[in-house]
C-alpha cells in the first residue's frame, strides 16, 4: 500500500477551522464546543457561511464546497474540524480537484464525514482522523456522556515521535491479533463509496465499522454488500462500534447477532462495542490511514505503531489568537 502522508501535528495556539459540510448545525453547540477547543489550547475559527441552512443541508452544495476549499487552502490552520454529520458531504467529491490540494493538515470528524475521509485516503493517501466534532462531541466536553475521549484526541493530533496503545473498551467476537493499516469509518457512507471514483480499497486493512439507528437486517444487507463486493476477503481485523439506536427485530435479532453470524466466518480477530463514532460513551479518536495492531482479547487493545502526525515547520505552527469567529 502506497506511503501516508501525514499532517503536521497541533501545538498550543495552533488553528483550528471548523467547517459544515453536511447538515446545518445549532450555533449554541457549535460555541460550547469551540469554547472546549479553546480550553484545550487551540484556536478554532469559523466562516458564517458554516450557520448556513438549505433543507436538511448546511448550505448549498456550492457554498458548503467553497468553505471546504476555503479551509483547505488556509496555510495557517493547522486542522479542519467538522462541525457535524447527517448528509450532504457527498456532494462536494466530484467537485473537489486532489491536484489543487498540495498541503496535508489534519482533517477530523465522524458519520458523514466519512466520504471526505476516504477521499482524501483514495486520492491523496491522507491521514484522517474518525472524531468528535467542534458541535457532536466537543460540545459536551471531556470525559461524559455523549462527550469525547481527551486522552486519545491528544495522542492522534500532537504525536510527533512513536506509536501508543488505546484500550477499545469493547468485547472480544473472535479472539487474536491482526496487523494492517487503519481504515474505515460509518457503515452506510463506506458501502456507498462502492461504484464510485473513490471507491475504499480495504487490502490489509483493520475495519473500523460503526453507525447508529439501523434495523439489524439494515445492517445484514450492507455487511453482505461489502462481503459480495470483495471488501472482506484480505482484511486483517474488525473493530465494530456500538450501533446504539438499533431495534432489535422479532425480539430477538441484535446487530451484534448479525455480526457474529457474517464476519466470525473471516477468522480475522473481530472487537465488539467500541466507542467509535456513534456512542452514548466519552468518544474515541481513532487515526485512519496508519499501520495498527488489534488485539482481540477482553476488552480489546489497539496498538497504533507509528505517530499519524509529523512534526510542524515552525512558521506554520501557530495559528493566532483564539476567536470563534474569523
């Protein structure tokens, strides 16, 4: 698998963009959770285009895209933040040139923003990172309920020097270990990349798959989808997330039912109920696009092997002073 390339980590006072490109966001959740980035040190800013509201959108297509662009081509932030998920960032692939995006930074966020994330690993070979966002995480704050985990959001964006270990805080499905590179995301955003351009290739890859209110045959058919597809066959492990939101069917039937029964058959070490993504629990940040180590045995261990940010030039290593506005 061709080399990653790594953004330059955050450091105090580093900038933080905070973009929309999915669906419109509550100002209140965004302010509380760029007071948190604050808090942590950092500077976040937002274009007013990012309150924008078209329908179920945060904007139009083309607005959401010229604040993406925007961000991308600020050499001064040192991060693009989401603000938050639900649908739309899809649109804005076909229109985005990877020649014209010549310098990596961190790039962060979950759900929806899956489609930038594999973009951005199929086209660039971009580390990415699966996270909290500045309005679906940040906002509650470190270490509650619906809040974020500090810990591994600081390891993933400030370290420079060597790997670490992350506890999944899940259950062992198959019990082992598998070596590969970090991908995945959302559920329905990577079965839907199927066809597509950007289409993720999972060779050698340690899946990460979550999502949230889907019907346990929802997430049969989408399983299956991958599995026909030829997404599952050289995969080298399986970190499932907790799927919260999704009935049980007949009184029965449970996702993490329809997991065992399709994937136990991969004999790949699989990991249940991590908080990944959607969970009711302190959300993890897990980096996409760097070599890992699952080791399925209790709760789970993810040995991350190497830093996913490299060390930053000096000149762009701060960003400003702090302003939710800019």
């Amino acid at each position: 698998m061709p080399k990653a390339v790594k953004p330059p980590a955050l450091v105090p006072g580093s900038a933080i963009r905070i973009i929309a490109p999915a669906s419109p966001i509550e100002e209140a959740r965004l302010g509380k959770g760029c007071d948190e980035l604050a808090r942590l040190g950092y500077s976040p800013r937002w274009d007013p285009r990012v309150l924008a509201r078209k329908g179920y959108f945060a904007g139009s297509a083309a607005e959401r895209l010229a604040v993406l662009e925007a961000a991308l081509a600020d050499s001064s932030a040192a991060a693009i933040l989401c603000a938050r998920g639900g649908y739309g960032s899809n649109y804005l692939l076909d229109r985005l040139n990877p020649r014209r995006l010549k310098w990596p930074r961190i790039v962060a966020g979950f759900s929806d923003i899956t489609w930038l994330e594999i973009f951005f690993w199929q086209k660039l070979r971009w580390v990415t990172f699966y996270a909290p966002m500045a309005a679906a995480g940040f906002d509650f704050g470190a270490g509650v309920a619906g809040g974020y985990d500090a810990d591994s959001f600081t390891r993933a964006v400030t370290e420079t020097r060597k790997g670490w270990s992350l506890d999944l805080r899940g259950e062992t499905i198959l019990p082992g270990k598998g070596e590969g590179i970090l991908l995945g995301g959302c559920l329905t955003m990577i079965v839907a990349t199927i066809g597509t351009p950007w289409e993720l290739d999972t060779r050698g890859a340690i899946l990460l798959l979550e999502d949230r209110a889907m019907k346990p045959f929802q997430v049969d058919r989408a399983l299956m989808h991958l599995r026909q597809a030829g997404k599952l066959q050289a995969i080298r492990g399986i970190i499932l997330g907790e799927f919260p939101d999704c009935e049980v069917v007949l009184g029965f039937t449970t996702v993490r039912e329809v997991a065992e029964r399709l994937l136990t058959p991969l004999r790949v070490p699989i990991l249940w109920g991590s908080p990944v993504g959607h969970t009711p629990r302190p959300m993890l940040t897990i980096p996409l696009g760097i070599r890992a180590r699952l080791v399925a045995q209790g709760a789970g261990r993810l040995d991350i092997l190497e830093p996913a940010c490299r060390a930053p030039a000096k000149e762009k290593s701060r960003g400003g002073q702090p302003s939710k506005k800019r």
